[in-house]
C-alpha cells in the first residue's frame, strides 16, 4: 500500500520545528555575532521594565553573566588546565545567572557548587542531593532542566562524555568509549496534503546500523507510537500512527515532542 503523502507543517506561515528545550511553534531563531551583548541587553530590558524583587534578581543576573563573560575570555588567552578551570567557572555563573532570574536565592546564605571529584577515584563525580542551610548551585540547575537529582550520586565521566552530543565525537576519538552512543535523527512535524491532520516522523541514516544498535530505537512507548519503518533515499523513517486534528493553538506541540523525547 503506497504511503499517503505529506508535507511541512507549519504556523504562522513558519515551518514547525522540533526542539529540545520550551519554544512557541514556529518561533524564530535569534541569530547574533556577539551572544554576550545579546544576553546583557536581554537582561538589561528585564532589569529597566521591572520593580521590586524582579528588579533585583534581574540585576544579580546581569552580575553573574558578565562575570562569566569575563572567565571565558580569559579561557581564550591560556592553555589547558587553567582554560579549563576558567571555563567552568564561566559557566557556573551563566547557572548562577538562570538561577537569580528564576528568584533562587544566591549570595545571602551558604553555596555549593554541588558536583565535587570522588576521593580516590579516577574520572569519577559525586553529586550532592539535599542540603540544609545552603544553596547547591547544581541540584537548583538540575530542577530548572526538569532532571532533579534524588540524594547522593556518583556518576563516570565516561558516562557524561556519552550523553552529551557536542562531547560525544570527541570523546570516542580519544579512547573513552568503542560505539558512540547516540542515534542522528532529523524529526519532523507534517500534514496531510488538506492540512486537516498533524503527524511526526523521525528518519536516521541507514548507514548508521552499522555503528549502532538502531534496534534500540523501538523501546518502551516508541514500539506503540510509530508504525513499521520505510526507507527513502538511504534514511529509515517512522511514522507516528497518531494522528491530532489541525489546530491554530499550541498544546499538540508538546504532546508529540513528549512521545519522541521519552
């Protein structure tokens, strides 16, 4: 039986994109040559059109980012460890920055970077869980990304290297890890050629099958929402089986980035 036809669905004329982190449908990318002076202008209009408390973890915001605007330009200038050591302090005060923007309380009371080295192991992190009395930067960060930390862990960096994509390549070209970890895909949000209904697929290069064990892709509720693959100028394709109802709202948006995120 020949597939039924589809084609990019869009809103307010703009094609519909998935993305991993809260964005309106169609919102447009904000393309800059100096994301620093972007992000201080951004919070020096929140700082100027706010009052009271708002007004003051807007302004600590603003402190904090240009503090880690200054501890990456300096990374720029040396060598490793210190340029490491310079960027992670740039970006535990872009953290710091979400956090003050977000009203969690810094500065007045005890902090903890919340992440320190394992005594006696190599390549190896405790988390902090809870702590009373004291503001622990990365459990309140772990909140904001919707992956709170539960207790006391400890984690391999091997295991970090492998989940996070922009370290993933690297990672495996030094010896870390044989396979690399994660599956390429390209998801889309489409209609029917009457743009009466809204569905998703998602396509990965078939010559990825090769390095990867794509049949991995099918677990837990993914096996139920698409259908049986097909394949078109070298990619596998799913196809969502679940069909919404074209609507000018946004709520379907979140319902299928779920499905495909979990």
């Amino acid at each position: 039986m020949a597939l039924q036809k589809l084609k990019e669905a869009k809103y307010k004329y703009q094609n519909v994109r998935y993305s991993h982190v809260l964005i309106k449908p169609a919102e447009a990318a904000v393309l800059t040559a100096d994301p620093w002076s972007y992000l201080h202008g951004h919070l020096l209009q929140k700082i100027t059109k706010s009052v009271g408390n708002n007004k003051v973890c807007f302004k600590r915001a603003r402190y904090f980012s240009s503090l880690a605007e200054d501890f990456y330009r300096a990374a720029e200038s040396v060598d490793m460890p210190t340029k490491g050591t310079l960027c992670y302090y740039g970006m535990m005060n872009l953290v710091k920055a979400l956090l003050s923007v977000n009203k969690i309380k810094l500065e007045d009371i005890v902090e903890h970077h919340g992440i320190t080295n394992t005594h006696g192991k190599k390549h190896s992190l405790t988390l902090s869980g809870n702590m009373k009395c004291c503001t622990n930067i990365f459990l309140e960060f772990a909140k904001l990304m919707d992956t709170p930390v539960v207790g006391k862990s400890e984690i391999n960096l091997r295991h970090v290297f492998s989940y996070i994509p922009e370290l993933n390549g690297i990672a495996r070209n030094l010896g870390f890890f044989d396979k690399p970890k994660y599956l390429p895909v390209n998801i889309r949000f489409c209609v029917n050629e009457q743009s009466t209904y809204l569905l998703t697929e998602v396509e990965y290069a078939k010559g990825n099958e090769h390095s990867i064990d794509t049949e991995k892709f099918l677990k837990g509720d993914r096996k139920k929402y698409f259908q049986e693959p097909y394949q078109s100028n070298g990619n596998v394709i799913y196809r969502s089986k679940k069909r919404k109802k074209v609507t000018n709202g946004q709520p379907f948006i979140a319902m299928f980035s779920k499905n495909i995120r979990d």
